[in-house]
C-alpha cells in the first residue's frame, strides 16, 4: 500500500538536509513515487559552472530510472520558502518525458502543499514521446 500524500511529503523534507546549496542557499528536496510502491529521493545539487546543478526532482528521476524504474506516479516536491517550490521548466520537461499525468505535490515551508496534475496544471501542450509519434504519422 502507498504511502498517503502527506508521507510523500514528509519524506521529501529530510532530503532539504542532504541538499548542496552554497551558491542560492535554497534547499529543495524531493520524493519520487513509482507504480510498484517504491520511492525514491533527491536533493539539489549545485555546481561553481550553475548550467551543472541538478534539481532535486531530476535527481529523484534520474536514480529511479538508473535502477530500472520508469513507471511513476507521484512526486512530493518542498522548499524552505514562504511560497510553494514549484518545479522548474527542465524538470516539467524530464518529467513529462516518463509520466504527463504524474500527481505532484508542491510544498512550502510549513509543509502545506497543494496536489496538481504534470500535464493538466504544470505543463498544458507538453513535449514527450508521443509527440514524436504523432509527427511521424503526418
């Protein structure tokens, strides 16, 4: 059985701790559900060359699939901040690739968070696979 929504979110908090950040200062951590009930995690990772950083939601991403995970179905996402820590473009894009219904749950500091669909709310008209195909048909 899979962990309830808030759990998800807790646990992508003890990932702020792990971040490296001493450039924006700005932890996020992250929780990266797959279909089969496993999760995976992830911090930022930041770089002296910025265009190197990698978020934490990609890290998550990026762990699962190395271990031969590529059904997901939810991601908890949380910062430090007074707003909500919404995912960047780029990780919008690696994770539409593998999951454009993807729930995620976006967190502020307080740990409230709303719960929003990848391509319905975060990336209307996204880019994936399928895009592809259907090109290839025309």
């Amino acid at each position: 059985m899979s962990m309830s929504d808030q759990a998800l979110v807790e646990l992508a908090f003890t990932m702020l701790e792990r971040s490296y950040v001493p450039y924006s200062k700005f932890p996020v951590g992250a929780a990266l559900e797959c279909a089969d009930g496993s999760v995976f995690t992830g911090c930022n990772v930041e770089n002296a060359a910025y265009g190197s950083t990698i978020c934490a939601e990609r890290t998550a991403l990026v762990k699962a699939v190395s271990e031969g995970h590529r059904d997901f179905v939810r991601l908890a996402v949380v910062g430090n901040s007074e707003d909500y820590c919404w995912p960047c473009g780029s990780c919008r894009q690696m994770l539409y690739e593998f999951a454009p219904d993807l729930t995620v749950l976006v967190a502020r500091a307080n740990h409230e968070f709303v719960r929003l669909s990848l391509g319905r709310d975060l990336l209307p008209y996204g880019f994936g696979p399928l895009s592809l195909t259907q090109q290839e048909k025309s």
